[in-house]
C-alpha cells in the first residue's frame, strides 16, 4: 500500500503538510514553534502506530480498556543525521480488572509484528506500561 503527502513552504522553516485526504498540519523547526518538526512527529507516528495496534488487540481480547495514553521520549545522536538511538515508550491504560499480561503481550505484538512505524526506526526500544482503575 501506498502513502503519499505533500509539503508546501510558507515561511522561514515553516511547511504546511497535507496527507492525502487528512486534515493539514503546520510542521517548522523548534526555533519556530508553530507545529511540531519533523522528529516530534516520528515521535507521534510511532506512539499512534503502537497505540492503535495495542488498542485493537485489547479490544479483541475484550480487555475493560477505557483509556489509553502513550508517553514516549527519543534519545538522539550527537553527530548528524541525529537519528534517534533509543526511544522510552510507556501506556498509561485506563479500566478496572485489565490482565497486566494481556497489555504486555498487546505491547509485545504491536512492537514485533504490526507496527510499521517500530518497524522503520533504527533504535532501541524500551516498552513500559502501567493499569490505572
């Protein structure tokens, strides 16, 4: 399958991203501030990627999730292209009586098998989660 997106140059380093029939997004550099840059939003793809997975396989287990949240931070190299080495992704899920194996093991499939995103990035990835009632 095929994905495909357009960037238009406004202004400085400020771009407007159009992902075939999503909403647009203004994406610049940190100096900038009016969107999120690039590597903030690997950083988004791989949360939504793995959030998504984990959420489909908990609802297919029929897991009381009534929340999810995904925390991820990215350590990146010192000298260019400063990929990210390691990335620190925690769930925060939400529901009374959710089987912790049954996350780890949503986690744990999401991370070796269904998520592209994991899939493309050239790091460590360390997975932690928590239950909240």
């Amino acid at each position: 399958m095929d994905l495909n997106a357009t960037l238009t140059w406004t202004q400085k380093m400020q771009f407007v991203a159009q992902a075939e029939h999503a909403p647009a997004l203004v994406i610049d550099s940190p100096e900038g501030g009016t969107g999120p840059s690039p590597m903030q939003l690997v950083l988004i793809g791989v949360a939504g990627c793995t959030a998504m997975d984990v959420v489909s396989i908990l609802k297919k287990k029929r897991a009381p999730v009534t929340g999810v949240t995904v925390n991820i931070s990215g350590q990146r190299a010192k000298d260019h292209p400063k990929r990210f080495t390691h990335l620190d992704v925690e769930f925060v899920v939400h529901g009374q009586d959710v089987k912790p194996q049954a996350v780890e093991r949503a986690i744990e499939l999401s991370a070796a098998k269904y998520c592209g995103a994991i899939a493309s990035i050239n790091a460590t990835i360390a997975h932690a989660f928590r239950i909240e009632a």
